[in-house]
C-alpha cells in the first residue's frame, strides 16, 4: 500500500484542493466575508496545508534529505515574507512592529512548538529520540546569532530612538543575515550534509504494523522527475493558497481577538500558527517514521529562514514604506528568547532526547502563548 502510494503521489484531492483554495483565495481577497464564506475559506486553509504536506513529502522523497525540508521551509518563507511586507505596505504605522512581532513568534513556533512535539512523538514512539548534535546545534547557534543581531540588539542601539535600527545598522543587519542564510545553507547541502541526515537507529523492522508500514514508505521507489515537478508547483499553490486564505480570514480573527478584549499581537501570533501548520505536519510526521533529525531540520530551518530572508526584505521595502520599522524586543520577550536558547543547547548536546525535554520545550511555547495573550 505504502508502495503503491509513493508510485501515484498525485491523488486527485492533492491536485484539487490547492486549486480550490487558490480560487478561493482570488474571489475572497480584500472583501469583508459573511459568517459562512468564513467558514469556506476556513475550511479550504485546512485542506491546502494538507495538500502542503503532502507534495512536500512527494518532492522530499524525490531529492532526499536535507533538500526536501529547504524546500518546504524556504517555500512557507519566502510566502510568509510577501506577505509581510504586503501588510506593510498597506497598514502604515499600525504594522511598524508586524515584522517583529511575526519572526519571533515564528522563532518561538519552530523551535518550541514543532521541536517539542516532534520530540515528543519520537520518544513516545521508541523512548529516546535521536538525532545528530553537530547539525542541529550549527542550527541552533545560527538561530541565537540571527535573532540576537536582529530582534535584541535595536533595543540597545542608541543612533535612533526606541528599538529601531539606524540606515547603516539595518543594513548591516540585513547583509549579514542574508550571508548567514547562505553559508548555513552551503553547510547544509553541501560540505557538511551529512551532519542533517536522519540518524541510522537501527530500528528498521518496527515492532507492529503501523511501523512496517511507514518502514515501508520509507523505502519506496522515489516518484518520478515529472510526478516531483508537478507536486512542487502544486506545493507552491498550497502555500500560496494557505498563506492567502489566512490573510483572508484575519479581519475576523482580528475583530474576535478585540471583542474578547485581547492584546492585538494575538492576531499576528495566530496567523504566523496557521502559516506554519505544514512545517508543524510534516516534521510530526517524519518523527513518526523515526526520522527526528528531519523534523529539527524543518523546525531550526524553518527559524533560520524566517529571519535571513524576513530581514533583508524588510530593509530593501523600507526605501519605500513609510513610518518607523519597529525590530527590538522588550525585556518579556527577550527572556523568553534567552530561555529557548539555554533549554535548546541543553537538549541538543547529547544528541538524544526524552520525553522530559520535549515536555520542556512544549512549556516554554506555552508561556509564551500565554503571555502574549496576558502580557
């Protein structure tokens, strides 16, 4: 069955509902939505990040690891971006802080919420979770280096007033977390791949079926060069589609978030949960198939990502966006950064994790939800 799957990947609701979701995102762009258009909308957002999941894992199987999480994670990036700075663009000073406010809470997304749960389905399903140290920790250290030269230091910097960058300090922020993307993806791909491979347990047989299975999966005849094409121009119409659809509800998210009497920061928080959710099913299910490594290259590539390429685009759109590019955190959310650096070192090191670590980082994620609803 396993087999048979991977041979025929593009089923006709992989090929269907992207384009159902597109179409939905061209005839619901900038209108106010009644009630029950949605609830369609709502409903064709859960099927494209399916679909997402899907032709990623068809694309994935077809390059092999590392590449198949670069392309999904650079792919939701680069979405994420555009539509960052299209808010931008149209919202004025009301979005100084969206961009800010979008990559530290995809930071804390990826490395808590997916790095967590996918620890935790891996040490569910064979006690102890392995990876490598030696990629995951070069991940790691790039995520902590980006995000403290990026979103910590324009609290402190004093040639502008408030968390803000100067020209010349964007600039160089800009530069260097685009050259940082670069040569981590070199390392990745290239010179030290095998650093970002999924770890040989030894556990290739499975104790029951549903293990034979995705055993069986695994080790599938790759889908063809042409089946492969296809699911990637179809994975970009789901993220298209997922990234769209999102933006199309969020009045109404927005205008529940403000009757509940809620910070308006929540707004950007469940955005960036519903962009993310493909990242967040893939690395669940790669951890499922005892594939750890793949979910934390998906989770610290997916961080790494998001502020390499986030930076840079905001520095370039800001010749001509108006009003001030807020970046700096406050003291809160710095903690909270400072802490998901420590427990990540701290659970990476050994190269093994329990459910302890996992359940750790599920906290942390948890406070900062929290906090952000109850600042």
């Amino acid at each position: 069955m396993g087999t048979t799957k991977r041979r025929s990947p593009l089923t006709d609701w992989t090929v269907l509902v992207p384009v159902v979701a597109l179409v939905a995102l061209v005839f619901s762009w900038g209108r106010d939505l009644p009630g029950f258009a949605v609830v369609l909308v709502a409903l064709c957002l859960a099927g494209a990040v399916l679909a997402a999941v899907h032709h990623a894992e068809v694309v994935a199987h077809r390059v092999g690891e590392p590449f198949g999480s670069l392309i999904l994670a650079v792919a939701v990036t680069v979405i994420e971006v555009a539509l960052i700075v299209t808010l931008m663009a149209d919202g004025g000073d009301k979005t100084a802080s969206l961009a800010r406010d979008t990559v530290f809470a995809a930071v804390m997304i990826t490395c808590n919420g997916i790095v967590g749960v996918s620890l935790l389905v891996g040490a569910l399903r064979n006690r102890v979770a392995v990876f490598n140290p030696e990629g995951s920790g070069a991940a790691l250290a790039t995520v902590a280096t980006l995000a403290t030269l990026s979103l910590v230091l324009p609290t402190f910097t004093t040639s502008k007033p408030g968390p803000e960058f100067s020209t010349a300090q964007l600039t160089f922020a800009a530069v260097t977390s685009l050259a940082l993307y670069g040569l981590f993806v070199a390392v990745q791909t290239v010179r030290h791949r095998n650093y970002f491979l999924p770890v040989d347990t030894g556990r290739d047989a499975g104790r029951d079926t549903g293990r034979q299975d995705d055993r069986q999966d695994d080790h599938a005849e790759p889908p063809t060069a042409r089946a492969a094409l296809l699911s990637l121009g179809l994975l970009l119409v789901a993220l298209v589609a997922v990234v769209g659809d999102a933006k199309a509800v969020s009045p109404t998210i927005e205008t529940a978030v403000a009757k509940a009497g809620l910070p308006q920061a929540v707004v950007g928080v469940i955005i960036a949960l519903l962009v993310l959710l493909p990242e967040t099913l893939a690395a669940v299910r790669a951890a499922r198939r005892d594939r750890v490594q793949t979910s934390l290259n998906l989770a610290y590539g997916s961080a790494i990502a998001s502020i390499g390429l986030t930076i840079p685009a905001i520095a370039l759109a800001s010749i001509w966006l108006s009003g001030p590019l807020l970046l700096g955190l406050g003291a809160v959310h710095m903690v909270l950064l400072a802490l998901t650096v420590v427990v990540s070192a701290l659970t990476l090191a050994p190269g093994r994790a329990t459910l302890l670590q996992g359940g750790v980082h599920i906290v942390v994620l948890a406070a900062y939800l929290f906090l952000a609803v109850s600042p």
